[in-house]
C-alpha cells in the first residue's frame, strides 16, 4: 500500500512534522517521489511503529536511529557472587556500569531505572 504523508501521519499516530523531522535525522528513509507526488509505503509505516515503540521505552533518538540501522550497543548484566552477597552489574550505556544487590534488585527497581534514565539523558546532552 502506498501512503501520501497526511495519510502516514495519520496511520501511524504522528504529524506530517515528525515524519519530516525524522528523515532528517535518518531514523526514516526519503518517500518515493518528490513533493506532492511522493509516496510512502508500508516499510515507512512499520519503521515509524518501531520508532514509536522505542520511544516508549525511553530510548533517545539518536540511540533509536543507531539501533534501528544495526549500531547496536550491547546492554550487559551479569550476575556475581561475593562470599556473602550476589550483586548484579550492569552495562548502563556502554561508559557507565553499576551493581546493585539482587535483593534490592524488586524492591528498587524504580530507583534503577531512573539512575539509569538520569545517566542516558546525561550522555545525550
């Protein structure tokens, strides 16, 4: 199927202002066409569905755009053992790694994933 960008805009729950805010970030490739005989067609729709999706999940565009071309950064978390405790670590955005208790791993998982929230949006700016 092919779109006009009203058309995709609307389909995919966005303005005709994203779509052409996110071909010029390279996170959606150039319709077919040009002007008002330009086309998108269903792989444009699934694209913006995935950028949506991501987005829900905090990842910034940048990121999104490394991700969705195939850049991407791999999330560690390991679990490891003392004498007395088991801590995990994790890999928060490829520089900046922390361990926590796997006890408090439930009880504070809002607390981790704001740090981890406040140190992604640290390395963006």
């Amino acid at each position: 199927m092919e779109y006009r960008v009203s058309e995709l805009a609307k389909e995919a729950g966005v303005t005709k202002r994203t779509i052409h805010y996110y071909i010029s970030k390279g996170l959606l490739m150039p319709p077919d066409g040009e002007g008002v005989n330009s086309t998108y067609s269903e792989k444009h729709l699934e694209r913006i569905k995935k950028i949506k999706e991501l987005q829900k999940n905090d990842m910034p565009l940048n990121k999104i755009r490394d991700n969705l071309n195939g850049k991407t950064t791999t999330k560690v978390k390991t679990v490891e053992s003392t004498s007395t405790k088991t801590y995990i670590r994790e890999d928060v955005c490829g520089i900046f790694e922390m361990d926590y208790l796997v006890e408090n791993a439930e009880k504070y998982a809002h607390i981790i994933d704001n740090v981890k929230k406040y140190v992604k949006k640290m390395m963006e700016d």
